[in-house]
C-alpha cells in the first residue's frame, strides 16, 4: 500500500476547510436565517458558532495526535474498534454521495439564475459539473487547495468591500435590544438551518495525513477556518438586515448591489458557483481517500486500494463520482427535492460527529479530555433536537455494523476452513 502525498501547507488547509463551510450557504443561509429569526438571526449565528468550536477543538486534537486518511472511522476504530470504526466510515461513504447531489444542485441555482436553463439541460449540466470535480482532484489535492485557498480570500474581499460600503453609506442597524432578547424557539430553528453550514469539518480530517507538518498545522487549520467562517456568516446576516430585499431577489445580491451600485447578480453568482463546487470538490476526494483507507483494510473492494502518479486515488475517487450522477439522475426522473436528501444528510453527519466525540473522550487526555466531553454533551444535545432528523441516520447505523459483523463471521469460518 503506497502512501499519499503529504504537501498541504497551513492556509491551503484552511482554504480546503473554509470553502467548505462556505459552500452552497455562503449567499443564501444568511437571509434564510433572517427570513426565521429576524434580528434572533445574528444570536442563532452565534450560538451555532459557540457550539462547533468545542467539535472542532476536538477534530484538531485527533487529527494532530493520530493523523490518518480514515479521519472519524480512524479515531472511532481505535476507541471502539475496528468494526464500529469501519461501520462509521461506510456511514461516510454512504453520506457524501447522498449529500454531495443537494450541492450541486442548489449550486446551479445560482446558474439558473444567469443563464435559464429547462430540465434536461440542468440535467446535463449536472454531468459536466461531476466530470470537472474529476479532473480538478486529477492533479492532485495541492492543486485544489491553492485554487480554495483564492476562493475563500475573493469572498472575504466582497463581504469587506460591502462592510465599507456600509461604513459609508450608512443604514438603519438591527436592534441591539432584539439580538439579546430574541424569539429563541426561532432562534434554534435558525440553529437547526445553520448547522447545514458547518458540515465539513469531518472532511478535512480525511486529510489530515496529507499535511506536510499535521503536528503544527492541521489543528490550527481547523480552528482558524471555523473562526472564519463563523464571522463571514455573522457579517453576512448583519449585512442583509440592513437593506430591503426585492421579491425573488437573492438577499447578498441585494446586499451587494445596494452597497457597490449593481452587479450582484454576476459576481454572487459567479462565486456561489465556484464556492459549491468547491464544497464538493472536498467532500468527494476527501472520502475517496477514506475509501482507499478502508479498501486497505479489506473493508471495501481492493481495487480502491490505488493512488495515481499525484498520490490520487482516483479509482474510489471516480466510483463516488459515478454515484453522484446516478443519484442526480435519479432525483432528475423522480422529482426528488433536495432538501430531502439534506434532511438525511444532516442526520448522517450528526451522528459521524457524535460517535468522534465519543471516541475523543477515551482517546484523549487531560484538558483535551474535558472538551471531549463537553463536545459529546453537544452533539447528544443536537441529536436530540433534530432526533426526526437522525432515524435514517441510526437505521443505516445499524444495517452496517450488522453487516460488518456478519462479514467477520464469515471470514473467520473462511479462515478455520
């Protein structure tokens, strides 16, 4: 078994991250958090944000003291053992193909916005999308940092240009008052929408492996890049709470073209396109390079058990991708909307999320153990407020590690023969 190519610096990794978090939700969860909470928008952001720092701390730590392609089945794997890590890593396996399909198509809405298209050619356009995540992961994850990396500085580069246009022209500001005393039944409802944002973080510690110091930089990748994207959030809630939106308007368009007189709908469009195609673009390769860690194992086929010249391994890498299309396809003929397939998708993640922090608490040791703790505190929390949310999420559980203990029983009658 060959291994990857270690060569992700520190900003590539907090690019990596931060056009995750970013993704589809950069330009479109800030006003839909609005629309929910009101002024409360600004708390849920805040709330949301104090809830995943412990999450991430807790990511930083395993991915700097055990750093593995296999990120979450790794660390549950090693606490738990090996079927309960392997059946959390099919868990992933089974989640980006699911979740990687409501990205791309609601990152074609801001196509859709620029330029119309009818059914079957938003179909088509949806197999171009999933052939270019190919060859972009081609070359190798170096190549895609650089290119996230840019991303994330030109969407910072707007919300600023937009803060200074508010310092300028100055608007009617949300009620203090109102942040501190908000409806909080929106509030959490705000929460509930918001942690679609956060998902990703997981992801980055399928290359955790993959940085040229994982010691240094990967746990203070994690941190800077949740930091970031929290404040970008928060700026663009408050942001859209000073301007009127138009009727069928995309609020940070509206933002946009209030603040930097018009070509909102160009240059939001332009960068919601190319941020969720960044979102996937991590979510995919980053479980390609989970699928070759399991197939290492023997737990999936061995014929994912391959990298490239890059140190890609672009056959699990394109089988992913093959179930994209076919689930988009299938959302294409039955109708399927994808916040259906988000629903699921959070339920999928939370669970993921939870049984890491779990596997934290037994790995870890001293202060880090504490917040351990703390961060299982929250996702058994978060599990149950969205508990409608997590019953695929636990059948599936189930149905894997089921499997996988048959599987082993199987092999081991294999072996005594």
């Amino acid at each position: 078994m060959t291994h990857l190519n270690a060569s992700i610096t520190l900003w590539q990794g907090v690019g990596l991250l931060a056009t995750t978090l970013l993704g589809t939700g950069v330009f479109i969860l800030p006003g839909l958090t609005v629309d929910i909470a009101g002024d409360g928008a600004l708390t849920a952001w805040m709330v949301l944000v104090a809830l995943i720092i412990p999450i991430t701390w807790v990511f930083g730590r395993l991915g700097k003291r055990y750093p593995s392609a296999g990120g979450p089945a790794h660390f549950v794997g090693m606490a738990f053992g090996k079927s309960y890590g392997q059946t959390v890593g099919l868990m992933f396996l089974c989640l980006v193909p699911i979740g990687a399909s409501p990205a791309i198509e609601m990152t074609l809405q801001f196509l859709e916005a620029l330029i119309p298209l009818d059914r079957t050619a938003f179909w088509l356009v949806e197999m171009a999308f999933v052939a270019t995540i190919f060859w972009i992961n081609w070359e190798g994850v170096s190549l895609s940092g650089t290119v996230q990396s840019a991303l994330t500085i030109a969407i910072v580069i707007v919300v600023i240009a937009c803060l200074v246009g508010l310092v300028f022209e100055p608007a009617p500001a949300a009620s203090v008052a109102s942040w501190l005393t908000p409806d909080w039944l929106a509030v959490l409802t705000a929460v509930s929408l918001g942690f679609w944002s956060f998902l990703g973080i997981e992801a980055l510690s399928h290359y955790s492996e993959e940085f040229a110091d994982p010691d240094r930089d990967f746990g203070r990748a994690l941190n800077i890049g949740v930091l970031l994207v929290g404040a970008i959030y928060l700026l663009c809630t408050y942001l859209v709470l000073t301007v009127e939106v138009p009727e069928g308007t995309l609020p940070m368009v509206a933002v946009f073209d209030h603040y930097l007189g018009g070509g909102g709908r160009w240059v939001i469009g332009l960068l919601g396109i190319v941020s969720g195609a960044a979102t996937v673009n991590v979510y995919t390769s980053s479980t390609a390079r989970l699928a070759y860690n399991l197939a290492g194992q023997g737990t999936v086929p061995k014929w994912w058990d391959n990298l490239n010249r890059h140190g890609v391994p672009t056959r699990a890498l394109g089988t992913l991708l093959i179930l994209v299309a076919c689930i988009l396809t299938a959302s294409h003929y039955l109708q399927i909307h994808f916040a259906t397939l988000i629903i699921w998708t959070n339920g999928i993640i939370l669970f993921i999320y939870s049984a890491t922090m779990f596997a934290a608490v037994k790995l870890l040791q001293g202060n880090d153990r504490k917040i351990a703790l703390l961060a299982s505190i929250i996702g058994v929390l978060l599990m149950f407020a969205f508990f409608e949310n997590m019953l695929p999420a636990i059948v599936i559980a189930v149905l894997l590690h089921l499997f996988l203990s048959r599987k082993k029983r199987a092999d081991n009658q294999y072996l005594v023969k």
